[in-house]
C-alpha cells in the first residue's frame, strides 16, 4: 500500500450492471484512505455519493437525466443484428462524441487533480484527456473482455471457442469484420485526438491498449480471450458487491419450506424483457419451486405479476439469496452471471443482447448451464429448468468455476494495483 493519500477520477455511464463493479473498486480505494471522484451521468450521482465518492455530471457529453427507456442512448432493443448494434455503440457512444468527453474530462481533471484516472473502456474520450493532461490512465473492463482479439471469437454473435477448420475459419471473418467495422471511426477518433495535441492512431483498438493498466473486472478462468489479452491487462476477478439501490427482501414462504429455490435476474437496465419473464414466471409457476424475480430499476411491478410460488419484487440483494438458491436464471448479463457462479450455482442463461450472448456461450463452454433463445416458450423454459435441477453434473461445474473465482479474489488486489499505477508514474515523472 502507498503511504500518501491519492486522488483518483473515475469516469463512468449509465450502462446498468457496469456501475456496481466500477463503484466497488472505488470503494476499495475509499477503504486504504484514498479520494475518488466520478464523473457520470447524473443518474449516477446518489450512487456514487452513497459509495463515498464525490461527484459532477457530465455535460457536453452524451449522458442521461433519468432511467426512462425513452432517455436510453442506445436504444438496443431495436437491434437484432450483433454487428449492427456494435456499429451503434461505435457511432452513438465511443468515437462520435469523444470530443465532447474528453471535453467534460479536461474541466474534471482540472477541477480536481487527480493522480490517475480510471475510466470505464469505452469511454474513449476520457482516455484521450487523460493522455493529453500527462496522467497515467487505467480503463476498467467490467465484464469479460470486449475487444477483438486474435484466437478468440468476435464479441457479439456469442460464439465458442473454435473446435474445427470450419469455426476457426468463422472466427477469422467475423474477426475481421469487426477490425474493419472499428477501423472506420479512426478518423473521427484521430481528429479528437489532435485537438488536444495527440499523435493519430493507427488502429482504433489503441485508444484502450495504448493505456497505463487495463483491469478486467472477470475471472481469466471464466473469460476464454484471457489468454490472448496483452501483458498490461490485468483479471482481477470479478466485483460481486450488490448495488446500493438494492433493497432488503425477506422470504415470503414458510422457514421449513424446502422446495428448490431460484432466482430470476435481467437486466436492471431496459431491453424489453417483460414478455420473456412472464414466460418465465408461467414455467417456474407450474412447478415445485420457489422463486424471487427481481424487476431492477427499469420495469413496473405491474408488468410481471407475483404467483403463488414466484415473488416479484422490484430489487433485493443478490447475493444472500444466491447462498440458498438451487438455480439462476438469467439474461447473463456479468454481473448476475458472476454471482450466481461464484454461488456455486449454475444458470439457466436467455441472452437477449449486448454481451449476453457472450457470456452465456462462456457459462455453456464450462459446463455449468444451458443457454435459450430469448423466444423461448413455456414449455422449453420449463424442460430446462428440470432437467438443470435434476442433472448433479451442472452444479458440480459451477462450483468448480466459484472455487477457481474464490482463488483469484483471494489472491488479487485491485486498489493495490491502481496505487502501483500512481507510484510508477511519480517515478517516471521524478527521475
């Protein structure tokens, strides 16, 4: 541990389940007597202000003002192609509007003199006034690995690793597509880049790779791309903290109860999901469980009725209720997936975008669960969810998977490494 103070500002979006890892490993910092600043939308603000962080909103940025889906900057629910919603986060969030964060960043960093800033990945923006300021920059990856990377299928589609000519072939071409889908937003990065007195890139990758440390908020057993991340990217092991709005739940069944019980997350972010969980709601309905069904921050009570053996509840804390569950069923967004994981649990996973797909092709490549369209009926919810809880063999890998995730949690210190970042750049900069 450094034995001076440090001030460290953290740049983040409302992007739903990457805000409680990126506030957790603020928190860790706040505990060894360091300051943290985060500029956010400002839907962030109470979450930060309760984490102990102090807090500006972003402003010329693109941010939001509420969680109305209406207010939603990526709108990708509208998105069925993976490469089409890919191009959206290019165009609507990292390149085109990099000026504007680094914009917002520049007045942040000189409002607070901070010792080293730590953004989410994708805000490129902020990366780039971080390297115009002269300050080590750290990027947080809160999930699995995002970025194209050799020997690894491309993010989106939620392919496994290659097991034939054929696959690897699949994964080079989609591979590609995605290098060439990036590659034509450089000029737009490059020309933010100048403004604020930087060298172009020559691969729009670089704005992340070309960074101080990159903190991968995921197990390296878990994530198969950990073996082809550069030397300076870090897997820390995931952040299993519950979200500050997460609110005390207590069972509504009796105490001597011992129907399996499940619990049923996705997404506190919207994707239209309302239909698919009273899909879910009718399957666990007609069978001998207990469930608790949290709605997040997005969807009305109204849209997905409690039964006699599922209690929907707008929020409770994940992770005491996952020490008694049986079974997780989810969107396999990281966060909900992690934790059921780390539980010991395995996860019925029903993707329905983003990097769910992804995640939920990590989760089946384990052995630890099935993986469903998110069109799928009652009925095939229902034959999933029995032959999970009958079948021993899917828990036996999702423990192994928590022993492995308990391993590197014990062994990794991520405030110790952002303190190290601090320390080797005050050396460089003394020398």
């Amino acid at each position: 541990m450094t034995a001076r103070s440090l001030q460290f500002l953290f740049a983040m979006w409302e992007g739903g389940g990457t805000l409680p890892p990126q506030l957790a490993v603020a928190r860790r910092l706040l505990d060894r007597g360091h300051s943290v600043h985060v500029v956010a939308d400002p839907t962030v603000e109470d979450d930060a202000l309760a984490a102990g962080c102090t807090f500006s909103a972003w402003r010329r940025a693109p941010h939001r003002t509420s969680l109305d889906p209406s207010q939603d900057l990526l709108r990708d629910w509208e998105v069925k192609n993976p490469f089409a919603m890919l191009r959206r986060v290019r165009d609507v969030f990292v390149a085109d509007p990099a000026a504007q964060f680094a914009a917002d960043t520049t007045d942040a960093i000189e409002a607070i003199q901070p010792d080293v800033v730590v953004p989410d990945f994708m805000l490129f923006g902020t990366i780039i006034a971080a390297q115009a300021a002269g300050l080590p920059v750290t990027p947080i990856v809160p999930n699995i690995w995002m970025l194209p990377t050799k020997g690894a299928p491309a993010i989106g589609p939620g392919f496994g690793p290659p097991k034939t000519a054929l696959g690897r072939a699949r994964n080079a071409v989609m591979l590609a597509m995605a290098n060439r889908l990036f590659d034509r937003a450089l000029p737009t990065l490059n020309e933010a880049r100048a403004a604020h007195g930087l060298a172009p890139l020559e691969s729009f990758y670089d704005q992340v790779l070309a960074t101080d440390r990159i903190l991968v908020l995921t197990s390296s057993i878990f994530d198969f791309a950990s073996s082809s991340t550069p030397p300076h990217a870090r897997y820390l092991g995931p952040m299993l903290d519950d979200p500050s709005w997460a609110e005390r739940w207590e069972p509504p069944w009796p105490s001597d109860d011992d129907d399996p019980l499940v619990l049923v997350g996705f997404s506190s972010t919207y994707q239209n999901q309302g239909p698919l969980l009273r899909r879910v709601v009718a399957a666990l309905e007609r069978r001998p469980v207990r469930a608790v069904l949290t709605l997040g921050q997005m969807l009305d009570s109204s849209e997905v009725p409690t039964t006699h053996n599922v209690h929907v509840v707008a929020s409770a804390p994940h992770t005491p209720i996952l020490r008694e569950a049986a079974l997780a069923i989810t969107h396999c967004g990281h966060g909900t997936t992690l934790k059921a994981l780390a539980a010991g649990l395995p996860v019925l996973c029903i993707p329905m975008g983003r990097d769910q797909n992804d995640t939920a092709a990590r989760v089946v490549h384990q052995g630890a669960g099935i993986r469903l369209s998110p069109h799928a009926s009652v009925e095939r919810i229902g034959e999933a969810v029995d032959r999970m809880l009958a079948d021993p063999a899917f828990g036996a890998e999702a423990r192994r998977l928590a022993a492995e995730i308990a391993r590197e949690r014990r062994e990794n210190d991520v405030a110790a490494e952002l303190e190290q970042v601090a320390e080797l750049h005050r050396e460089r900069i003394t020398r």
